[in-house]
C-alpha cells in the first residue's frame, strides 16, 4: 500500500533549469508550470509535480523526500545532458522492497 511507502525524489533538473516548449508545459498541471517571458518558454518543477504524484497515490508527506539539488545548477556534482550534451555521464538508481 502507498501509505507504507517511503519514496524518495532524486536529484535531476530543476525548476529555473528546465525550460520546455507549450507542448511539454501543458502536460503539466498549473501549479508545476511558470512561463518565463525572457526565455520565451515553460519552466516546469518536475520535484514538485513528482512528489504531488506520490502524495496523489496515497504516499503520507512526512514519508516523501525532495532533493534540494538541481543537475545543472549544481553540475560540478550532477552529470546533466543538457548542460553537457551527449557526452555527460550517466546516474542510476536503486530500488528496494523489504519483505
């Protein structure tokens, strides 16, 4: 059940970071989307539309966890494509259930 779960949302692009056109946007629910008049573009705060997903599936607040880093801002650390372009690294996750 999604109230035993603990969940985690990794590190990836954030929210000033991630810019996308009118067809990514609108996949995105209003709160998750800010247009950027400058860019010409959609930001979109994929953590936040992630974690309100867990929440929406049931997953209790105190039990979901954001990373407060962004993979660009933060690239000295984070491998990010498209600050790098094809030639950046690559990150994985893992996965685990208790019995």
């Amino acid at each position: 059940m999604a109230a035993d779960c603990v969940a985690q949302v990794g590190t990836c692009i954030g929210p000033t970071a991630f810019e996308v056109g009118e067809e990514v946007a609108a996949q995105f629910a209003p709160p998750f989307r800010r247009w950027q008049p400058g860019a010409g573009k959609f930001c979109i705060a994929l953590k936040a539309a992630n974690r309100q997903q867990l929440l929406d599936a049931g997953v209790p607040p105190e039990r979901v966890g954001v990373s407060p880093h962004c993979t660009v801002v933060d690239n000295a650390h984070y491998f990010s494509y498209r600050h790098e372009g094809p030639a950046s690294g690559r990150m994985w996750a893992l996965i685990g259930v208790r019995g």
